[in-house]
C-alpha cells in the first residue's frame, strides 16, 4: 500500500537510520509500503556504527547480546545472520581504588569484603525483590537513590549501588525512577536463568556492520530505498495538507514521516511546522557519553566489564570488550572502551580530545600500572550527545506519543520505559508501535 499526497504517489519517508529506523523500515517494506530512509551519516547504525583504529574496524561504542535478547536474536534470523552470533562467557570485576575483585558471580557480590554480613543479606535481598517482582509500575514513583537506601542501607549503597549509579547514569542518578535499576537487576537474572547458555554474553562476529548491511539489503530487496550521507534539515507541511522533507538541495515529497531522532531534533523541525505536536517531546532529556577507544598490543584485564568505586578516577567504566570477543576480532589487538557518562551542561563535550585522553590515560594507569605508552597503538574519542533518555519519577506516565499528527510519526528510543537502552529494545519498541505507527501514516 503506497501513500500519495495530492494524488501523486510518495514514500514514506523515515528520518534516521539507526537499528530503530532501519527495523521500521524493514517492517514497513514487508507490509508492502514504499519506503525511503534518510541518514545524514555516510554510514548506518547510530550509536552501533563503526569506525577503524590504525585500520582495525571496531564499533564506535561497546554492545553485548543477551540469550534473553529475542527480539535482536530473532531479527538476525530474519536477515540471516543467526549464525554470525558468538557467546563467550565473561568476567566483571571491581576496582577499589586499591585492587582488583572478582565480581563476575551474585555469589562474587555476596562475598564482597567491603561488606558485612547483614549488607550481604541486604543485597541479597535487594536482588531477590527486584527478580520477583514482575512490575515496575509501583518503583516509577520513587527515585532510584531512596529506594536503595531503604532496601540495602547506607553502607550497602556507598559501597556498591552508587558507584555502579556512577558509572551509568553520572552524579544526577536520583533524576531516575526505581523503575530503572528494577529493570536493569531483572533483564541482568533473566539472562543467568536463560537455558543453554547461562553466564555467557553474546557478540556479533564482524561487528554490527554486518547487521545493517543486512537489513539494508532486506529493505532495497522489498523495493525500499536507504540513502545515507543525505542530511535532512527539517521538514514542511504542505498546505494541501501533505508533508516534505527539507534537505540543503532540494524538498521531497513524503506520503507520511516517521521521526526516528532524538526527542530534541525532532522538537527543532516541529517547533516551525507544528508546535502543538511537541508538548511531551520536551519533556525528553538525555545523559551522552564521551567514550574513548583504545587498541592495545596486549591484555590490560582479565574482565569484560570493570567497574569502579573510586570516585576519584575520571572514567566511568573499562569495558575490555576483546575480552568478550577474542582478541582475533581485532587482528591479535585488544579493545578496551572508557566511557564517560554526563549530561548535556557537562564541560567535558568541550573539550579537547588530547586533554580527555590524557585524563583517562592517567586513570587506567591508576588500575592497571604496568600499562606503558607503547603499549597503546592507537586511540580515538567518540562523543555521542543522545544516548540514554532520562527516565525521572513516574515517567512512565509522560511517555512521548507515536502518533504527532496525520502521516506524522515518532519512533525512537525516547519510548523505551522502564529498561535501558540496547538494540533489543530498540527493536522490541518498533515492533511494540507497529500497528500504531501504520494507522498514522495512512490517515
């Protein structure tokens, strides 16, 4: 079913080309909808596109795979890369400020010497009522920080929680509902208890380039198009009540547009077009991450995830993700992501990268002290502004609406509630607005 305006045929037009809009895309094709995505990247894939450090492709930021990512999984399938998946089990650790801790089991946290037998109960416990219970509805109305107080105590929660708080979600933590740490402690069990492979985390085997070649070629083979390097400036409703697409050479006619964007990108375009659409897209604010790539000629720890609880390190996190991998993913090199969660007043966007890579090399030495220079073969700063939407007390009442106005639509990761952001959920969330997202750009 194709849409026109004024009687001449147009396509659907989807702005953005991350796993949201390409899974749409791919969705929208199989109805039998002409589709044109528009990217203004030269490459597909958001937040999981790649780059090269000294010509070694990696991802610009680090992605796992759950066994309880069904949605993703089955998505791979469709594409045909259900065997592209690897699964490895993994390490976590802690870093004191002091040493290294093994922190990869419940039974690991339960042992934790920094706590006492009652905090160990509390733990415990906290992880227990956070695995039984089914619904976040309740824990929407309590921010994070208190509701962990009051589960595990004071000592429970300086010595574990908020460095973990920390490392995700920066300084301004309690901006979070309860509904957050719920959901991220439940989809953490639901992947242990997963059968067949539990304790293990997956990874695509070439990276997640191969997915969005895949879906690209899924879509064009369906008669949709993907245009990428094409910048998309705004768009226009025409006044016989039709949309277009404004780019820097030309405007193109769309028979409807789905906004596949950060909230405020989209709140930009419609502020000019149609104002009264944008009342609870304001509302979204983001944290972003600086995150820093290094590629080392050697192992810098046993972990995939190290965690940290001194406060006084600037990095958040060493995501070691050869550790997860294989060091044959990289040509023999390691790969180790630093990121740095803020918000958008943060200082840090501003700076340079040279100040931010000296600042974190000094905190990896502080972890590791056998790391020398010539131990790093190359390194790159990514910045992304919109990463993680904030989800404040009883967001789950504001969520931003699909449907902004007749052939106009929005579907982005602004609608993911309770759980964090991943490309299971992205797509969990296309296939969730589906039929939503079809009544809109039909009428």
């Amino acid at each position: 079913m194709n849409q026109t305006t004024d009687g001449q045929d147009a396509p659907t037009r989807i702005i953005g080309g991350g796993m949201t809009g390409l899974t749409l895309a791919l969705r929208l094709v199989q109805r039998g909808i002409r589709v044109v995505v528009h990217e203004r990247d030269p490459y597909l894939g958001g937040l999981s596109s790649e780059s090269t450090l000294a010509n070694v492709p990696v991802e610009r930021f680090y992605h796992c795979v759950l066994p309880t990512d069904t949605a993703l999984l089955g998505l791979l399938k469709e594409v045909g890369l259900e065997e592209a998946v690897g699964w490895n089990r993994t390490r976590t650790g802690f870093f004191t400020g002091t040493s290294l801790l093994e922190m990869t089991t419940v039974r690991d946290f339960m042992r934790f010497p920094a706590l006492k037998v009652i905090d160990r109960f509390r733990l415990g416990w906290t992880i227990a009522y956070c695995g039984l219970n089914r619904s976040w509805s309740r824990l929407d109305k309590e921010p994070i920080g208190p509701f962990l107080r009051r589960h595990g105590g004071r000592r429970l929660f300086e010595s574990i929680w908020e460095p973990l708080l920390l490392s995700k979600l920066g300084r301004n933590y309690d901006r979070f509902a309860a509904s957050f740490i719920w959901a991220t402690v439940y989809r953490m069990l639901s992947a242990r208890s997963a059968k067949g492979r539990s304790e293990k985390l997956g990874f695509v085997r070439g990276r997640y380039g191969r997915v969005f070649a895949a879906l690209r070629a899924a879509i064009e083979a369906k008669g949709g198009t993907v245009q990428t390097g094409e910048q998309v400036l705004g768009i226009n409703h025409l006044q016989e009540g039709g949309w277009s697409v404004h780019l820097e050479k030309e405007d193109l006619k769309a028979g409807a547009i789905v906004l596949c964007v950060p909230a405020p990108i989209a709140v930009q375009w419609l502020n000019a077009v149609h104002p009264d659409a944008i009342q609870r897209l304001r509302d979204v604010e983001y944290l972003g991450v600086v995150c820093e790539i290094l590629l080392l000629k050697r192992s810098a720890t046993p972990y995939y995830v190290l965690n940290l609880t001194d406060r006084n390190l600037a990095i958040t996190g060493v995501i070691e993700t050869s550790n997860l991998t294989g060091r044959d993913e990289f040509q023999g090199m390691s790969v180790l992501y630093l990121p740095r969660y803020c918000e958008q007043a943060s200082g840090l966007w501003d700076r340079s990268d040279e100040d931010i890579h000296e600042e974190n090399m000094n905190s990896v030495r502080r972890i590791v002290s056998d790391i020398r220079k010539e131990d790093v073969v190359s390194w790159k700063i990514n910045r992304a502004r919109y990463v993680q939407p904030i989800h404040p007390v009883r967001w789950g009442e504001r969520i931003p609406p699909v449907r902004l106005a007749p052939r106009l639509a929005y579907v982005s990761t602004a609608q993911i509630h309770p759980w964090p952001v991943f490309n299971d959920e992205a797509i969990r969330n296309v296939d969730k607005h589906l039929e939503e997202v079809l009544n809109t750009i039909r009428k």
